[in-house]
C-alpha cells in the first residue's frame, strides 16, 4: 500500500492511497471504494484485463498504465466501462 495516512488534524481524511498486491476476489477490487482510493492488478495483456472489467457489478473507471501502445489502443475502443483512461 501506498498511502492511507491520516490528513488533516480534523475529520476523517485520509491521503491518496494505492493499494498494490492486490487479487481479483479481494473485497477492496470487488466492491466499490469512496474516496481518494485505488487499487493496481497487473495483467499479462488486454483480454484479461476486459474480462476482469466486465466481472464487476458496477460501473468502474477503468485507467490503464502500459508500455504496448497497441494493448491501451484495444482497451479504448473496448468502450465497456464508464471512463477509460490511457497513460
């Protein structure tokens, strides 16, 4: 994890946090987060990452991070999330 610190001397905030090490069938991939929160799950190419995007019962932001400009372009005009980011 990266992050999760408290903010602030009032309220309940917490700083940016990116949890990492994380696995499909964990509640915090499964189950939608508030806040300023995100998990990162590595993938071996763009199919799995549509099939981990399309077992979810809710709409998700769906950033990636790569290398292989050709898989970011596939994840674009997969269309299948509510938000797709490339980086």
């Amino acid at each position: 994890m990266v992050g999760g610190n408290r903010w602030g001397e009032t309220g309940y905030y917490i700083e940016p946090t990116v949890f990492t090490h994380t696995t499909p069938d964990m509640s915090i991939v499964r189950e939608e987060i508030f806040g300023p929160v995100t998990i990162s799950i590595p993938f071996s190419d763009e199919n799995e990452v549509i099939e981990a995007a399309n077992d979810s019962e809710y709409g998700r932001m769906l950033p990636t991070i790569s290398t292989a400009t050709q898989g970011n372009i596939a994840l674009l005009n997969f269309g299948g999330s509510g938000m797709i980011g490339s980086n």
